[in-house]
C-alpha cells in the first residue's frame, strides 16, 4: 500500500457562465497586451494523499468521496480526478 497523491479539478460546465474568469480574461489579461489569449476559465483545484493499494482504488476513492460528500454539484459543476503520483 502506498499514499497517493490525487489532484481533483472543479469548474464550471462549459454552457455555464464563468464570471471569474471573464474577468480576469478582459480585466487583465487583454489590458495586458496579451491579446493573443482568447478565453480563461476559473477552476477549483483540491489536492488530497490517499492511502491505496494501486492507483486505480485511489482514484475511485476519492471519486466515490467527492460524490458521496457533494464536494461539487453534478448539475453545474464537471470534475476531474488526476492521480499524480506514490510516495511509498
């Protein structure tokens, strides 16, 4: 059994509005000459060390975890679990 490492990612469904980033996009990112840069989205990151016996039981952990808890709402909100690597 190892610890594990896991990122969990919490934005916006693409449909729904994202008022962080639309600001941050045309407040500073476009006033700052970096017109190049087209959209921003605001995103949750959340980072938890999980003990598990392989990768795969650490990443259903912790989507069982964020279901279970309503960490993020299914109806306006997408997540995204990374296992991102073992400390042994």
């Amino acid at each position: 059994m190892g610890t594990y490492t896991v990122e969990i990612i919490i934005e916006n469904k693409p449909a729904a509005r994202d008022p962080e980033g639309e600001t941050i996009w045309r407040d500073l990112v476009m006033k700052g000459g970096y017109g190049s840069v087209k959209s921003i989205r605001s995103a949750k990151l959340l980072r938890a060390k999980v003990g598990a016996v392989s990768e795969e039981d650490a990443k259903n952990t912790i989507f069982r975890m964020c279901n279970e808890l309503r960490i993020f709402n299914p109806v306006a909100h997408t997540c995204t679990i990374n296992v991102k690597g073992v400390e042994n």
